[in-house]
C-alpha cells in the first residue's frame, strides 16, 4: 500500500482549526493534589461539586461522577465509587461516560437498585481492591430535613469511605452533618469534608467535626455557597491545613 500524504494549507487549513476549536469540548484547569506514600504519589483532581478523580499507579478512580461535571480530557475509570442516590453524587449518564470494559463499580445497596453493575458495600464494610483498602463510613443527617419527620440523608443509605493507600488514609464525607462517627475517626492524613445549607451542614459545624479527628490536611467540598472563610478561620491554630479548592469552575 503506498502512504498517501494530504496537505492542508492557507484558509482551508484555518478554516479546518476553527471547526475543531468550535466543537471540542473545553477541558478546565484541574487543581490537582499531589500526597506522597509508601506506595507511591497519589494525585486527586477536584472535578465539580462532590466529582474528583484519584489516579496512583496507573489506576484510576472516581468518586460521584455526576452532571455539570466535564470529564473532557480525563482518562475512563478503573473503579467508580458512588456515596448516595441523590443526582448530584449518581449519574447514570455520566458513569456510562468514564466507563470501560472492566470498570468496576461499588455502591450502597440504595444505589446498586439504579446502577445494577455496582456491587454493594454497606455502613461497616471493608473491601480490598488492588493496593486499595475501601471502608464504607455512615453519612447521615440528625436534624435537616425537607420535613418534619424527615431527614434528608437517613442513617444507613448513603457512604462515607475511608481509601487506604500506601499507609496513608483518605477520608471522603459523602452529605453528612457532624456525627459521631465521623468525629472518631483516627490517623486520617487527608479528609474530604461537605458543607452546605440545607443539606449537610454549615462551615462552623463542619470546622468543630474536623477538630474532632484532626486530620493532617483538609479540603471543603460540595461547599456550593458556603463562606469558606468561616470554616478557615474556626481551623486556625488546630495544626490542621486547609486547602481551599475551586469546585466550580466557570467553565462549567
């Protein structure tokens, strides 16, 4: 087979570039985290809201990859983690989106009903994948509700979890308010922790939780419309540093 070579040159080459700039999509700026273990670096990229990627040892992971979240320019996933039915942390769509032949997928039983490839993880459970320890920790609220009588995360359904990874543990909220057990938690190096009204909690609650089991570093997420400044400022002189993210991007 002879090679054949096609040149594009002058307007038509111009023309060509501006079709493909019109089309693709835009990939934001990812403030990635970069934490160092025995095992090697893991790297955590805030995506939006409650969205973020985890990459160590060529393996990836997302936790509740949901719409408005851009995943263009991302890699497909190894292992999807899911904390709650609510559409802002399970999204059908954009699971079918990262996914590949192979991507595996845990979830809380309430989930695994919508997302049938998911296998299930309760409160309480541990799972091993690869290098990976997977803890599934309550998430729930006490006293926000839509309701009275109602509570908008019931104790049980959604997870919280705690990644192990080369002797160093990553804590990720899901929607929850300051309970106790996330107050017990031990030897956290990097907590992921939500705050937002109605749905979880505000900044003061959530800094008063944080001191509770004093992780090393700790980064607000699913924060929409929460005075970071507060949470920051109830933090100072705990040891503890806090890493303010931009979980919404305007280019989203």
């Amino acid at each position: 087979m002879i090679p054949v070579r096609v040149i594009v040159t002058g307007a038509a080459f111009a023309a060509a570039i501006f079709s493909f700039a019109s089309v693709a999509p835009a990939a934001p700026a990812r403030q990635v985290q970069t934490f160092e273990t025995s095992a090697g670096p893991v790297r955590i990229t805030p995506i939006y809201h409650a969205s973020l990627m985890i990459e160590a040892a060529g393996k990836i992971i997302y936790i509740d990859p949901a719409r408005p979240a851009n995943f263009a320019g991302l890699p497909p996933a190894d292992l999807i983690i899911i904390t709650d039915i609510h559409p802002d942390h399970m999204d059908p769509g954009s699971i079918a989106q990262i996914s590949k032949p192979g991507t595996q997928i845990f979830a809380p039983p309430a989930v695994v009903s919508t997302v049938t490839t998911a296998s299930p993880i309760s409160n309480g459970e541990t799972k091993t994948w690869g290098a990976w320890t997977i803890e599934a920790i309550p998430m729930y609220n006490v006293k926000r509700g839509p309701a009275p009588g109602q509570l908008y995360h019931p104790k049980g359904r959604g997870n919280g979890y705690v990644l192990t990874y080369g002797g160093k543990r990553f804590y990720f909220s899901g929607d929850t308010e300051n309970i106790p057990e996330m107050r017990a938690l031990k030897n956290i190096y990097v907590a992921f922790v939500c705050m937002n009204l109605p749905y979880t909690m505000p900044p003061d609650e959530a800094a008063e939780a944080v001191k509770a089991f004093h992780p090393q570093i700790v980064i607000p997420y699913h924060y929409r419309g929460s005075d970071l400044s507060v949470f920051k400022r109830d933090l100072e002189g705990t040891g503890i540093e806090v890493r303010l993210l931009d979980w919404y991007p305007s280019s989203q």
